[in-house]
C-alpha cells in the first residue's frame, strides 16, 4: 500500500494517523508546530518535520517536493487549516508528485474564507445568522448602532485570528466594544464580519459530516455537541453521535453549492427564537472530533484513502448512536464552569457512557503522554511567571 501522509501533528491529524494506521495503511507525519504530539503514535512510520506553513508556505512546499521520492506518489492529507490552504493553493505542483486529498483553491477559499461561505449560503437560501461584513469602519459603525447586542466580531479567516488573538471569536456588549475589537483586527490586516449571536447552550450544536464523490455524499454521519471550552464561543471538548436529521439537507446544500468532493463537516446551531438550524461554519478537512465516526463504525480518513488511492467507491453499512467523544484536557480546563452550570451528574455522564478520547488511547498511549508533559510544563511556566511577578 503507498503511504498517507497526514498534514498536521495535533489533534485532527492524530484522528487521521489512527483511522489509517489501525486499518494497516502505512502512515507518514507531516508536523511543523511545538505542540504537536500525533507524530508519536505507534502507526506513524516516518516523520517529516516542515516550516510551518502559515509562516513559510514556500518553504513548507518545497520541503513536500523534496521528500516526495521518499513516499511514491503517497496520499497528501491536509488535517489543519493552515496546511489546508498552503496545499490547496499549490495543489498543482503538489499533484505533480503525490494524490492530492485536497479540493482546488477555488472551491477552498469558499469555506476557508467563512465570508464567501455566508454569502453562498444566503444565495442558496440556506439558514444562517445575521451577518454583517463591514468594508470600511464607517460601515462598522453604522452596523453597530442596529446590531442587538451582545453580538459577535468573527474573523472571516479564523486560523489567522486565532494566531493573533488565541481565540476564534470575540463576544462584545456594546458598540465601544464592537468597535475596538473591529478595529484590533484590522490592525493586524483580518478580515471581519459583525455576527448575530445564536443563544442557547452548547448542545444546541450538531455537525454534519460527508464525504462527497461525483456531486453526491456517498456516507454521511451527524453527531450533536454536548460541551465546548471555553462555552458558547470555543470548539467542541465533547460530542455524540446522535441522528439529527434536520440537518442533513442544509449540509447537502452548501456542500453542492460550493462544489465540493472529498470529506467535510458542516456545524449548525439550532435558534431556540425560531426552532431553526442554521449554518455556523463548513470545514472542508477532517475535524478535531474525527475518531468519533471511526468508532461508530464510519472510517472516514480510510474511505478518503480507499476511494483515491484504490478507486473503491466509498459506502458504510451501519453507524453506532450514543457514543461520546471527549477531549480530556480541554474539557478538564472548562470543568468547574460546567459542573457549576450544568451539576455534577451532568458533567460526568459522558465519561460514563460508551466514549473514545481525542487523544488518550490505550494501545496508542504516546501522544497523550507527550501532551500531558506539554500541560504540565505550561503549568510550572505560568506559577514561575505569577511568582516572579509577586516577588517584583
């Protein structure tokens, strides 16, 4: 079998190395960032170190040809978004040399830019909330003073605002804050839109993944999100797998309607004002919660593989309801917010229940040790600082 080589060392990658690497498919790790820990799973057959591709993306190509003799036209799977939009952006070259598991920059750009995604969305009369994409701060203040608060500064390009800002979006209460955090993001040259915030809690999500082949999505798994850190404005820490059929219609419609192939997510949230779902965002790469399909039995990184590589025409036969996924460490980090907001019994009914970890696995248990050491050293870090400011 030729090799996949799996474009990103955190969390998403990790899902794809074990989706390949369980079913025997011979896996190389493509990591470039500190953190990254999936290079140390026991399926990884070789590792290549690249520059990051958000800072060198001519570099981080160039490292990709230069290893390409190494890997015999191997499968070239992006699981992050910046290595999504360097590989897509070079899919030509790239495609000289390895099957390519990325779509055409043209199509790319409709979901790794969420304000074309809007407005693809509002043409094909998909739900969605109410969004405003400023052009000048002039119409930013003119949107601010009928916007009903509190509201949301989103990044329309939301790896790079996460870079500058640590989060993905900013909540604000007033226009004064509205302005301020329009005017941080053009500081450091993003793109931003004004967005109506959907109330409701977390489990007011649900993600409809696909993997779509010809025009048609040939397998489709949903799942709802239990808890996301920090809540409301963070990625999910624990979904399940659960039918949600109201969404499946929306997802075939923005995916057809930006012409996508291959496997993507689509996150809705449901409007309590109106009962409602409607669209948050579209990830057109394997999401951070990947190994919960793979558990309920739909192996979407090995039908991605199996359809590209062997031409085999991907289907599924059935598909496990109620099992939960749970990033350990992020949803630890939210644990007294949501025990005090949801109770004891609530939090814990996850980790009671039929589950599969982000990260934490028994017969794959090195990358959870590398991330554990990462935590732990975070933490002395951040005493040593408090510390040292106390004794100043």
């Amino acid at each position: 079998m030729r090799p996949a080589l799996a474009v990103s060392g955190a969390t998403m990658g990790l899902g794809v190395i074990r989706g390949l690497g369980e079913a025997g498919v011979p896996v190389v790790s493509v990591h470039y960032a500190g953190t990254d820990m999936a290079h140390r799973s026991r399926y990884v057959r070789e590792r290549l170190v690249t520059p990051r591709p958000s800072e060198d993306e001519p570099g981080f190509v160039r490292a990709l040809l230069d290893a390409a003799p190494r890997f015999s036209r191997g499968l070239l799977m992006p699981a992050s978004d910046p290595a999504l939009v360097a590989v897509s952006r070079n899919r030509d070259v790239l495609a000289e040399r390895y099957v390519v598991a990325a779509p055409a920059w043209s199509v790319a750009a409709a979901f790794i830019d969420k304000s074309q995604t809007y407005a693809l969305a509002q043409d094909a009369g998909i739900p969605m909330p109410e969004t405003i994409v400023p052009a000048s701060r002039e119409e930013a203040e003119r949107s601010a003073t009928r916007m009903t608060y509190p509201c949301l500064i989103k990044p329309s390009v939301g790896h790079l605002y996460r870079t500058a800002f640590g989060r993905k979006m900013t909540l604000v209460d007033d226009t004064e804050a509205l302005l301020s955090a329009y005017d941080d993001a053009r500081a450091v040259g993003l793109e931003v839109m004004i967005q109506e915030l959907i109330p409701g809690p977390d489990d007011a999500g649900a993600n409809y993944n696909a993997y779509v082949a010809g025009g048609r999505p040939l397998v489709e798994f949903t799942a709802v999100k239990v808890r996301s850190e920090p809540t409301m404005l963070g990625s999910p820490c624990v979904v399940r797998s659960e039918a949600v059929d109201e969404i499946v219609g929306p997802g075939r419609a923005i995916l057809h309607a930006m012409g996508f192939e291959g496997f993507a997510c689509a996150e809705f949230k449901r409007d309590p004002r109106d009962g409602i779902w409607k669209l948050m965002e579209v990830n057109g790469r394997h999401n951070l919660s990947a190994m919960l399909a793979i558990r309920c039995g739909i192996n979407f990184p090995l039908l991605e593989y199996l359809h590209l590589m062997e031409g085999v025409e991907p289907s599924a036969s059935g598909c496990r309801r109620g099992v939960y996924w749970i990033d350990l460490v992020r949803d630890l980090r939210g644990a007294r917010d949501a025990v005090r907001r949801d109770g004891w019994g609530r939090f814990v009914r996850p980790y009671r229940g039929p589950r599969v970890f982000a990260v934490g696995a028994v017969r794959d248990p090195m990358p959870f040790i590398v991330q554990a050491a990462q935590v732990m050293r975070g933490a002395g870090t951040r005493v040593s600082t408090r510390v040292r400011r106390r004794r100043r």
